[in-house]
C-alpha cells in the first residue's frame, strides 16, 4: 500500500489573537501547528501501514517553514514527505489549494501508484473541509468525509471498509481502492511518538517542489488567479442585545425571576 | 455569467424526511429570491421521494427539480454529484445552497469543483446585493474569534453552505403553488465505486440534546465535579437535559456528548439556564438560538449576559438551591409532573 497524507500547518486557534483595530489575524501570537485532524490522518496511515506493509508519503502546501508539519509527521509514523512550496500558491483558496495538490499526487504517483489518500476532517484555521472531496473528484478517485474507523482493508482485491459518521450514528461504507478518506480525530489515540521516529524526524529533509517541478500546470488555477472566492470584510462576531438583568438579593432575584417566568408558562409542559 | 438565474437549495433527506436545514434553507432562500426577483427551487435527489416535492413547495419553493432513481437511494458523493452538477449545467442557478450536515458538505465540495467556481464553508449569516447580484456569506473564522464575509465575484454558482439552526424555516403554506420538474439521469448501480452496506443509528445523549425542550448547562463556575451536582439536581427537577461549556468537558464533569457550542452539539430548546458560563463566542454560538435564555452568573459584565433574556447577577450556589426549591413548589401547584413528551 501506498498511502499519502496531506498535512496542514495551521496557526494554534486555542490562543490565536485577533487584532481588534483591524481585524485580522495577529500571526506572531499564535505558534504555527501540525494541523490536529491531520495528524491523527499521518497515525491512521502508519496504523494501516503495520497491517499491509507499504509506504507513508506526507504531501504539504505552504511556505517554507511548512516543513516543520512534515518533520512532524515523521515524528508521528510517516517515511517521506513532499513540500510544495512557491509564491505562485499563495492566497489559495480550497478550489485552488485542492488543484496544486492534485497535480503534486499526479507527480508522486508517476514514481509509485498511489492507493490510499488521506486528509483531515477539516483544518483548524480555514475550517472548511472542502479541499479533501476537492482532491477527490479532481483525481477521480471516490472521496468517504468523516471517517471514524478502518474496519477493513484488503490490498489485493483493492477494497476497504470504513465507517462513516453521520449526524445520528454511523454508516458502513465499502469502497473501492485507490479512494480518498477524511478522518475525525476518534479514528485514533496519537501517543508519544517512538524514539526512533524522532531521530529520524530530526535529520530528516523533506523534498521542495516549486511549480517548475511539477510539470504541466495551468497557472490561472494556481493562488489568489485560481481562487473563484475571496475574503471579504472581517468584522467581530455580532453581539446580540441582552435582555432583563436581575440584580439584587438571591430570594428578590428568584421572587422577580418566577414572576417573568409566568408570563412564558406554557414553554414549561405541565402534566395535570 | 448573465444567464445564470435563480436560487438553489439542496434538499437533503433522511429516511423519507427532509432535514430540518434543507426547510430552513428554504426560509432563507426565499427572502434571497424576493430580492432578486428570480424563483427559488429546490433540489430534491433520491428514490420513491416525489412525495416530498409537495413538502418542498410548502415551504417556499417556486420548483422542484428532482431525479428519482434507485441509484439514489442513499447518498453517495459520486452518485448525487453526477445528478446535481448535470442539473445545475442544464438550468444554471446563480445562488446554489446546502446544509453544513456531513453529506450536504461532502456533496457541496464535490459539486463546486467539478463547477469551478467558489463555496464559502459553514456560512451563519446570508445576505445579497441585488445591484451587483452578489451572494455575502459571513461565517466564523479562527476558531470562532472573528467573522468574515466570503465573496464569489466572478463564477457561478455561488455556492455555501449553511449551519443548521441558524436561519428561519418559513411557515408551511399547503396552498402554494409550485412546479415539480423530473430529470432523467443516466446512473448505473455498477459505475458506483462505494456501497453504503449498513447504517447504524445511535441514539445518544446528543440525540437528547438536540431535541432537548429545556437544557439546563453548566460552566466553570461550578467550582468542581461535586459543584456541578446542583446543574443535574436543577435539571431533575424540572425534567431537563444537561449540557455544559467545552472547559467542563476537558475538566472529565461531563462526557464529551454534552458539550454546547461550535465543537460540540448546537442547540435550540425553549428554555436555556446557562450557570457559571462566561459566555465565550465558541459557546454562544451553540445555544444562542434558544427560545427563552436564563443566565446565571456573579460577574455582571459576563458577555453571557448579552444574549440572556434574564440574567440573574449573583452566587449559584445561593440562588440555584432556592430556585430548586421554588419550581418543585410550582410544579406541585401545577399537577405535580413536568413532561415534554
Ligand atoms: C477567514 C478565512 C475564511 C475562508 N473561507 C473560505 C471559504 O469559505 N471557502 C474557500 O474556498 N476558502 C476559504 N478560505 C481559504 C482556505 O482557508 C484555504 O483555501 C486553504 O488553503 C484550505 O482550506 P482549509 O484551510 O479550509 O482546509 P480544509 O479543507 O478544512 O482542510 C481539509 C484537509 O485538507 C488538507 N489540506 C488543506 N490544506 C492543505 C495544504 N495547504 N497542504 C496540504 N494539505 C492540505 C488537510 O488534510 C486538511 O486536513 C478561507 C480563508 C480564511 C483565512
Ligand atoms: C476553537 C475553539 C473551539 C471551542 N469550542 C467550544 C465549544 O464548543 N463549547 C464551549 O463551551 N466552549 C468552546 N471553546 C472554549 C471557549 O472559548 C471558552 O473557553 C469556554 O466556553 C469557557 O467555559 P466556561 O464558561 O465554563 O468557563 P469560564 O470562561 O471560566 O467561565 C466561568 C464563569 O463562571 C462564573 N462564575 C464563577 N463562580 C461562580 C459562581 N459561584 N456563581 C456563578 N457564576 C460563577 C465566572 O464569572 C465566569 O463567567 C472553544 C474554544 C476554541 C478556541
């Protein structure tokens, strides 16, 4: 099996600041991260990986400081990873982003047949969730979102089951292989990463690929050219307007609070 | 670009029921075709579902366009992919939207790249320029700290996806009237490369959340696990579910089910109690849409307090055992039973 897994680096959201006189994002506030969906993708490979045998190839779009994600995914379980990285990438949105990394998975699969794709539900930043069914439908490989578990795989008649959750429980899908997964992060526990996977991790040197490298691309579906949206106005989330605020003693607030409450009796359901 | 008219909704259903976001979806694409002055349709995909094109019209569609066909009997991406993006080359929409549900997401993604044009993700606020024809989707951006408004100026669709519980569901007209146009498709069961083999639903506690009539959550400000008591004995004794803020989740006084907010379940009952909840956006944007909310809180700016309808300043633990103890007394004057089956 040859499984590639697309990473992410993201800004950490838990402590992200937002400027508020502009907002927008203040960079330097928050450390840049493996995105977390995609890390548990980078495990689920390995996981399936020790099953099958096979090869773990991360596949990453940023700049070049994004190779941190890629060391990290060694850390994690991955063999070798592919950066793309060039100025002519930025400002993608996810119909560009997901056009990059298709002709970068056309490259890597001309060197070994490509089998498996995985990606994260969805990255913490962007928040969409769109790029992966994206990747999906532009190398014509059936895309399964939202995946909790592998439940089986079988390589040599190229057909895997997976669970997929779904607003209310879980479906079984069956699908052929090479298809494209999304993964939630209950598919798996991620632990400390075994000591060897960090040396290796350490000296490793991802690969560098800049558009020249990628062979034929239309460079009008590439960055902010190849980008059908765009980020309007950014503005700080709506407060609604309160309503009654109830000071005073406990047994005047509650005294006030059950007078109100019966003028909305009927959204309490009394059995007489 | 010029030729594209209309305003689409995907109309998503599950076991023979349209889903709650598809009817809401129709609430918001109406007013969005009044203002264009074009029709609003909506997309209705699946098998044996021509009985639904009227629940469709009820709601606010002008058409239905639907395929019926065993192939579609559930959703699978590259199935209703095929029948949406021939549908939408034949009679180009210029607004093209879909719930934020798992497969309206997944389809969405699909669709807009074999369309190439643009899809804003998890929209909560809609609006259009009806000079420039322009669809403004706002939606929550870094975890929720910020808005911003997505613009596709130059393709078509413009397509989003929307939240479920965030826009307004019309009042079901049975006199309306509508047109139902049925497409052929051409789908064959051996070109599909994935088989749903088995749905299993799980009813759990979320399930209860969601369908909640009142919810009493806690926050941080019940101390500890033992505090927190006082949020289930409230809730016990007046037939409620409980929920809490994602920090009580992560402090283990709740399974992760019964977190409120953008990463967890969002909520609409009639009746919120938010207690020891500093009201951070993450969590307000879960429970925001509650018919009644009750805010308890010691801290007066508390940005909780801004979306309460009562917000009652002062300690729980002084005021949550006298309200026990008042809505038992309420409860026997009324009957004795509080029920919301
Ligand atoms: C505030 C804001 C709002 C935005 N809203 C939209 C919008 O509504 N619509 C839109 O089209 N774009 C939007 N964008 C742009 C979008 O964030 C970028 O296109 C981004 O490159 C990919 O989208 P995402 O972060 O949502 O990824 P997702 O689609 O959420 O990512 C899913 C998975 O795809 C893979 N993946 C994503 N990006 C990369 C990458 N660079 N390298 C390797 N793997 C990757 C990972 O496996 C990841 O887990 C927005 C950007 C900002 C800043
Ligand atoms: C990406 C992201 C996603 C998130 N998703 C969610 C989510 O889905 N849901 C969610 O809830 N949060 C979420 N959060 C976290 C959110 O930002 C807040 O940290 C969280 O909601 C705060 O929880 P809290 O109100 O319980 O605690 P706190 O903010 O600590 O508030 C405790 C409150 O209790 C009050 N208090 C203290 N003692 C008493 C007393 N004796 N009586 C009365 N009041 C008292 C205090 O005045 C204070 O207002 C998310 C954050 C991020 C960054």
């Amino acid at each position: 099996m040859h499984i590639v897994v697309c990473v992410k680096q993201v800004p950490d959201t838990k402590i992200i600041k937002i400027n508020p006189k502009t907002n927008t994002l203040d960079r330097r506030s928050a450390p840049a991260i493996l995105n977390p969906y995609d890390a548990h993708a980078v495990q689920e490979a390995a996981r399936i990986k020790s099953r099958t045998g096979g090869t773990v190839t991360v596949l990453s779009m940023g700049p070049p400081q994004a190779v941190a994600v890629i060391k990290k995914s060694v850390e994690i379980g991955a063999d070798r990873g592919y950066l793309i990285s060039d100025r002519a990438f930025a400002g993608a949105d996810t119909l560009a982003t997901s056009y990059a990394l298709s002709k970068a998975l056309e490259k890597i699969e001309q060197e070994s047949p490509v089998d498996l794709v995985i990606c994260g539900k969805h990255a913490i930043d962007g928040d969409t969730g769109q790029v992966g069914p994206g990747i999906a439908r532009r190398i014509d490989i059936p895309p399964i979102t939202n995946v909790i578990e592998v439940s089986k795989i079988n390589s040599d008649e190229k057909k895997i089951v997976v669970k997929r959750k779904q607003l209310n429980g879980y479906e079984l899908i069956e699908s052929q292989i090479p298809c494209l997964l999304t993964v939630e992060k209950e598919i798996n526990d991620i632990g400390y990463s075994p000591m060897p996977n960090m040396i290796k991790a350490a000296r490793y040197e991802p690969v560098i690929w800049s558009v020249a490298d990628l062979g034929e691309v239309d460079r009008a579906q590439l960055g902010l050219k190849g980008s059908p949206t765009i980020v309007g106005k950014m503005f700080s989330p709506p407060r609604p307007e309160g309503g009654k605020k109830i000071e005073g003693e406990p047994t005047e607030q509650i005294k006030e609070l059950m007078k109100l409450l019966e003028e909305k009796i009927d959204l309490f359901c009394f059995k007489a | 670009m010029e030729e594209n008219r209309g305003i689409w909704v995907f109309i998503e259903v599950t076991d023979g029921k349209v889903e709650g976001v598809s009817l809401e979806l129709l609430g918001a694409g109406r007013k969005l075709a009044d203002k264009l002055e074009v029709p609003l349709a909506g997309v209705l995909l699946g098998h044996d579902v021509r009985k639904i094109s009227a629940k469709v019209i009820e709601y606010g569609a002008d058409i239905v366009y639907m395929a019926d066909h065993a192939v579609l009997e559930l959703y699978r991406t590259e199935a209703f992919m095929k029948a949406v993006v021939a549908m939408a080359e034949k009679y180009k929409p210029e607004i093209f939207l879909y719930g934020a549900t798992p497969n309206g997401k997944d389809l969405a993604s699909a669709v807009a790249t074999d369309l190439s044009t643009g899809l804003t993700a998890d929209t909560t606020m809609l609006d259009v320029d009806p000079e420039k024809r322009l669809l403004e989707a706002s939606r929550p951006a870094f975890g929720g700290n910020i808005m911003a408004t997505i613009l596709c100026k130059k393709h078509r669709p413009q397509m989003a996806t929307v939240r479920p519980k965030v826009m307004k569901a019309l009042e079901p007209d049975a006199s309306r009237k509508g047109e139902v146009i049925e497409e052929e498709i051409h789908l064959e069961e051996s070109e599909m490369r994935t088989k749903v083999l088995q749905i299993v639903k799980e009813t759990t506690k979320t399930a209860n959340l969601a369908e909640a009539h009142v919810i009493v959550a806690g926050g941080k400000g019940m101390g500890d696990k033992n505090g927190f008591m006082l949020i289930h004995e409230l809730a016990k004794t007046i037939g409620a579910t409980v929920g809490g803020t994602r920090d009580v989740v992560e402090a283990g006084w709740l399974p992760h089910d019964q977190q409120i907010g953008q990463t967890g379940e969002t909520v609409t009952p009639k009746i919120y109690f938010a207690i020891g909840i500093s009201g951070a956006i993450q969590h307000v944007v879960g429970m925001k849409n509650s018919e009644l909310i009750i805010a308890i809180n010691k801290d007066p700016d508390a940005p909780i307090f801004d979306v309460a309808t009562y917000g009652l300043v002062g300690d729980a633990f002084e005021i949550v055992p006298q309200l026990i103890e008042k809505f038992k007394e309420l409860i026997k004057e009324k009957g004795g039973e509080i029920s919301y089956v």
